[in-house]
C-alpha cells in the first residue's frame, strides 16, 4: 500500500473548504447531504467546519459491490432524504471518478426542486471523467488508482484508515 495523502493534509484542507462553503452560504437556506457510505467521514469532519445553520441528510448511491473495482448498474436510494425544496444543496461524495454516480444523483435530486445543486468531493481521478461536468469542490486530485481509507473501501475494508492510499495491483 502507498499512502498518498496524510491525515493533517486531508484536515487542512477539510477545513479551508469549510472556510470557503461558510462564505459561500452565508445567509442561504443550506442542506448538506452524503453520499452513503464513503463519504461519511469527509461528511463529518465537513459539516463540522461549515460555520453558517445547515440540515444534514444522506442518500445511498453505489455501482460497486463486494471485491468489485469496475461500476456496475448503479442504485440510487432516495429514502433518507430530508425535504430540500426551495433549499441550496450540497452534495458531499468521496470520489469524483467516471462521474456517472455524481452526474445521476444531482439529476435525481433535482426533482425534489432545490434551489440550487452543488457538489464536492473528497477526491477527483484524473483521467476517468465520462460526464461532461467535474464537481464544484473538490480536496485533492489524484492519479488513476484505486485508493482506499478515509471512508473509501476495498470490499468494505480499510474505510477507518485516517489517510488515503491505494493499492498495489497485486493487493487487490
């Protein structure tokens, strides 16, 4: 395994987009929701840092399943969903691969008629992107590998890692 990004790197910049969110949603009905179930700790340690009044939600998206490192059909599960009508968006997700996900979940949630959609994501892939929109946030880019902890997992393992690393192809 090689550790790519270190837990201070990823509290920094957690917290200096926290910074930039207050600003941007100062005054504005804000409603922040995770992408289950990889971006539950970039989520948490997120929201801690976004100073201005927010609700919280999450939504369950997933094309991967079990030891799998290529997406398949992708499940969208709108069932925890708090109302966000009339409400500014945020989209918190861990990775900003092919995009499919990211691309499918804001036109889902769209017909929930928000004020405004926006995303972020904890990291984006080079030279993956198969949507024609990158996320309006993002922490760290990264090379095509398949990168594991900080919430990202390898057939549910290494999520509670506190640093982002990636595989050797012999690992996964």
């Amino acid at each position: 395994m090689q550790r790519l990004v270190e837990p201070a790197e990823i509290q920094n910049r957690v917290r200096t987009l926290g910074q930039q969110l207050s600003q941007t949603y100062h005054d504005q009905p804000l409603t922040v929701l995770g992408v289950l179930t990889g971006s539950m700790l970039f989520m948490a340690d997120l929201v801690r840092e976004i100073t201005v009044p927010h609700r919280m939600g999450v939504v369950h998206a997933s094309s991967y399943r079990g030891k799998s490192t290529v997406g398949g059909e992708l499940r969208v599960g709108m069932d925890l969903l708090p109302d966000i009508r009339g409400r500014d968006v945020l989209v918190i997700d861990d990775i900003f691969d092919t995009g499919r996900t990211l691309e499918r979940l804001v036109q889902a949630l769209d017909a929930y008629h928000p004020r405004s959609i926006k995303t972020a994501v904890l990291l984006l892939k080079e030279g993956r992107s198969m949507v024609s929109f990158n996320p309006d946030y993002f922490c760290f880019r990264i090379p095509d590998v398949f990168v594991i902890g900080y919430g990202l997992d390898y057939n549910d393992d290494y999520r509670h890692l506190p640093f982002i690393g990636s595989l050797e192809p012999h690992e996964i």
